[in-house]
C-alpha cells in the first residue's frame, strides 16, 4: 500500500477514521488581550489645578455661561414657586414650607462686550495674508514664550471644562475632564504634525496646491476653510450669547410674568 510522508499509520480495524480524527484535540479558548489604553496623563505626573501661567478667557464665553446658570435657576424658582401656587390653589396647607429665596441678579454685561444695539462693522470678514515685509513675518521681534508640559495641560484642562459648561453641562466628573484633555492633546498633537509636514514640504518644493499650509492643514484634519473659523465664532460663541441673552428675556418678562409677580409675594 503506498502511504505518504507524515501520513499517520491506520489499524485495520480503524480502517475508516481519517488521520485527523487519530489526533488528541484539546480544545482551548485563545487568549485574546486587549490593546493597552493610551492615555498621555497615566505616564505622567498629574498637574495642579492652578493655573501657573496667565490666562485670559473669552468675556463673551464667560458671559454666556453666566446666563445659562441664570436661566437655570430662574426656571428652579418658576418651578418652586408654580408648586406652591398649586398647593395654595388645592388648599393645602404645609407649615415646613420655607420662604421662596430671593430672585437672583442677571449677570452684568462685560465692559468689552459690544452693546446689544450696536450696528455691525461695516467692512465683511476678510482674509489677509501676512506681509512678506513684517518682522514677524519673517521671524523677528519678542522671543515667543514657552510653555511647560504641565502649563500646557493645564489650560487644556481648563478649556474643556469651559467648553462643556458653555454646551449647557451643569457639572462633570474629573475622570471625563481627564478623558476629553486627552483626546484635546491628542488632536492638537495631530494638528502640529501635519503642519510640520506642510511646512517642510513647501519649503522642498517652492509652493502649496492651497493658498496656504495653514489651510491645508485645515482641509488635511477635516475642519474645511480656514473661513470656517469665522463661522463657527459667528454662530456657535456670538449669536449663541444673543439666543441667550433672549431667552433670559423671555424667562424674565415673557410667558411668566405673572409667576414672577406671584414669586415677588412668596419672597422675602
């Protein structure tokens, strides 16, 4: 009988079972592990909360989020109060009820703020290249400020608990702070990558297929024009604080006028 190499020898009386089926089989689960997490502040040292370095937050983002804490507890004191004109209203009396607090005052305007009835610019939005012939254009003047590790995480910490407040979150855990300062890093990181990259490839090959690397670089991560900067300043950060501004105005004199004026008896 002609048998091949490797081929495992058959008894006759288990002439009918493949070589396969002689094997021991043990079967075992694999063992599959995950990918480690990447998380830039696990391999460092955590900062403190206060700021080392000087910073100067947006008045009109500051703003806006003082108006949504506004709103939000303006609605609190509609609620208490619309509860306990109901009560009144059912006769019911309930002698642990404490006086209503008193209305709190809208936040002031900024001084750097525009008045609301200000006219717009009359030149549009325009887009200028830099000068070839500026000193900063060609490098000189202050030396530029460098910023430590820590400084840096700091503001970036800092931002994304603005921008979450600014979104309309009330609070956030420290860990989700952590977790969107990371994915912060990460994205700037990404960011100055790919500017490095444009740069040293003009400067290879004399020119950009954009009118800049800057807006390359825009186009590369996903952002589109650099205009779209100016788009999202106008919606998102200018006509938001002006939503916010009219619905304060709604709360305060609109649709529950005659709670507040209710409100005004029930408070001290």
């Amino acid at each position: 009988m002609l048998r091949y190499w490797g081929e495992i020898p058959v008894p006759s009386n288990q002439a009918n079972r493949s070589s396969f089926d002689l094997l021991q089989r043990e079967f075992r689960t694999v063992e599959v592990q995950d990918p480690p997490l990447h998380q830039p502040s696990a391999n460092k040292p955590r900062p403190t909360t206060m700021l080392d370095v000087p910073s100067e937050p947006c008045s009109l983002t500051i703003h806006t989020i003082q108006l949504i804490q506004h709103n939000r507890r303006l609605r609190s004191l509609i609620a208490m109060a619309q509860a306990q004109n109901q009560q009144q209203a059912e006769g019911i009396k309930t002698e642990d009820n404490e006086p209503l607090p008193s209305r709190p005052a809208s936040p002031p305007l900024p001084d750097d703020l525009l008045p609301l009835d200000s006219k717009p610019p009359k030149m549009p939005f325009q887009l200028r290249h830099s000068d070839p012939e500026r000193d900063f254009y060609r490098g000189k003047g202050e030396p530029v400020t460098e910023l430590s590790w820590s400084s840096c995480r700091q503001l970036l910490y800092q931002s994304m608990a603005t921008i979450l407040a600014h979104t309309g979150f009330e609070c956030a855990n420290e860990s989700v702070l952590e977790t969107l300062t990371d994915i912060a890093h990460e994205y700037c990181l990404k960011f100055t990558k790919l500017l490095r990259f444009a740069v040293d490839r003009e400067a290879r090959l004399g020119h950009t297929p954009f009118p800049d690397v800057m807006e390359q670089v825009f186009h590369e991560v996903g952002i589109g024009s650099v205009l779209s900067l100016q788009k999202f300043w106008q919606h998102r950060i200018k006509d938001y604080h002006s939503y916010m501004l009219q619905v304060r105005g709604a709360v305060v004199n609109g649709q529950h006028q005659d709670v507040w004026l209710q409100y005004n008896c029930l408070s001290p």
